[in-house]
C-alpha cells in the first residue's frame, strides 16, 4: 500500500463520488449505498432477454469490485487504524 499515489485516491473518491474530507461514517455509508445500487442480483428482473442481463449483471459486477476497490484503498489511507494513535 506504500505505492498510492495522489492519482489513486482522486480515481477511489470519484468512484465513490467523495470530496475530502472523507469521515469514516461517509465512507462506509456512501459504500453500502453503491453495494446495493449496483447488487448484480438486482438485475434478474429487468429484462427477459438474456443477452441484455448478462451485459447489465456484468456490469454490475465489474462495479461491485470497483467500489469494493476504491474503499479499501480510501480506508487504508484516508481513515486512522486508531483514532488514539499518535
């Protein structure tokens, strides 16, 4: 994680759709709406054509590990371990 770079962090907060200062509340809250918003289960009733599903469950899945992504780095460099740490 020593190789972020300023570039990663503007990439994981527009992903997310984040401004600095980030909370750690924000983060998580603002995840869990993207998670749901883009639940590749989601997609099962919009469509009868399979074609179409498919493109739209892949998507979603290709957004679900965006956003699983772009939290991780945030967590790891934007939120303290320990809020007590000196």
């Amino acid at each position: 994680m020593a190789d972020v770079t300023q570039e990663d962090v503007s990439h994981a907060l527009e992903v997310l759709g984040l401004t600095l200062p980030v909370t750690p509340e924000t983060l998580a809250r603002t995840r869990r709406v993207l998670l749901y918003t883009w639940d590749p289960a989601r997609y099962s009733n919009l469509t009868n054509n399979p074609k179409k599903y498919m493109q739209a469950y892949k998507k979603a899945e290709e957004m679900t590990k965006l956003i699983e992504a772009a939290y991780a780095l945030l967590s790891a460099v934007l939120v303290p371990d320990d809020e007590n740490a000196i």
